[in-house]
C-alpha cells in the first residue's frame, strides 16, 4: 500500500512539473504551417526587379525554402539558393556583393505582421502594390539575415513573403489573355492562377516599399502540415 502511494505521489509530482514547465515555454506550440519549397528563380536585378515581360531575366538557380508558421505567429524561415552549375555567381547591386551560397533566415516574432487567407499585393492594402493581387494562405513581413558564401552581409532587412495563388507564367511573365501586367493598370486582378501556388520573397533595401534588393519565386510548393490538416 505504501508503494502505491508513493508512485501516485511521483505521478502527481511529475504532472505538476510538466503542466508548469508548459506554462512557463511559450516556444511549445504547435505547428500550425509547415511549408517546403523548390524550383526558386531569381527575378530581374536592381534596375528591373519585378520583370513583368518575363523572359531571361527571370532566371532558374538551385535551391530550397521551408516555413514553419505556428499558432502564436512566430517562426522560422530559411531560404538556400545558389546558381546552377554553368551559371556565374549571384550578385546584388551591379555585382559588387557576389557568391555562390546565399542565405536567408528570418525569424518570424510575436511584432511582425502575419496575414492568412487574404488578397495580397495590388490594391489589397498588404503585400507590395506594385504586384497584381493575388489570395495567400500565409504571408508575413519580417526581418531577414543575408549570409553571403558564409559571411553575414545585411541583419535584419525587410521582407515580405508570401504562398498563395501564383502569379507567373511558365515564361517567368505575369500576364492574363496576353495582356502583360502593369502597376499602371487600373484593375489589378484576374493575373493568380489559383490552380497553383508560389512562394514569393520580396526583400528591401531601407524597409518595404522602397528598393527591392531580392525578389525570389519558387514554383513548386508542398504543404506538409495547415491548420486544416495537422
């Protein structure tokens, strides 16, 4: 009988320390979107970064992306490219930052903005207006990390990221019935294909809406885990 009691106490005991230690974590929770990604491409360059025309100026590199979102809001994305193998390296303003091997890390936190379910970009008020609107299942602006062959090149640089319903075509445009997108137009929409979805990263130079730095597509995205389906 002693026995017993004894290992109810220590049951009870390590219920107690458990339930506490949860309460005390704020990190333990759920993962509500975890989000992989391939088959990246590299949008135009400083003088041309949104390349409405497509064309070679939207350009395939190797790499991935993976996104885990949880309930909170807070996160971590990681994004890996690097040039294909007959390529010359990647390079940022008129190739005096060049490499190989980039990286981008942001960490996703409780202030940063997380949108889910919405139109983006356009005339939708988030997202960048000079995209054609779109519907996201998730996208967020955060800061990003640019490591650069190694070496840490920019902190914390604005970024917008975004999977929804993709925008470019197989030639790299954005387009609809052979009218070519523009900032210009008065409508906005009809250029998403909801059949499909992108991950898109728009990362500025001195904060969203001013230059764009890095603008990167991956064209194939795989949900592992949603709300809907956990």
């Amino acid at each position: 009988m002693t026995n017993l009691r004894s290992l109810l106490w220590l049951a009870v005991g390590a219920a107690a320390i458990v339930a506490g230690w949860l309460l005390i974590a704020p990190h333990v929770v759920p993962v509500e979107w975890w989000i992989r990604a391939e088959s990246p491409h590299v949008v135009g360059d400083s003088i041309d970064p949104f390349v409405y025309a497509g064309g070679e100026s939207v350009r395939p590199v190797a790499g991935s992306a993976s996104l885990r979102i949880a309930a909170s809001g807070r996160g971590t994305i990681r994004i890996s490219i690097e040039p294909l193998e007959s390529a010359p390296p990647l390079s940022l303003r008129n190739a005096s930052i060049a490499g190989r091997s980039w990286d981008l890390v942001s960490a996703v936190a409780d202030s940063d903005e997380v949108w889910a379910g919405t139109p983006f970009h356009g005339d939708s008020g988030v997202g960048d207006a000079r995209l054609p609107e779109t519907t996201v299942l998730i996208a967020g602006r955060s800061g990003f990390d640019l490591t650069v062959d190694g070496n840490r090149r920019w902190s914390n640089l604005t970024g917008i990221w975004s999977i929804g319903h993709a925008l470019r075509q197989d030639d790299g445009s954005i387009r609809q019935q052979g009218l070519v997108f523009s900032p210009l137009l008065r409508d906005k929409i009809g250029f998403s294909d909801s059949e499909r979805l992108e991950l898109t990263l728009l990362v500025y130079e001195d904060g969203a809406g001013s230059d764009v730095l890095v603008h990167l597509v991956f064209r194939d995205v795989i949900i592992e885990r949603s709300p809907e389906a956990p």
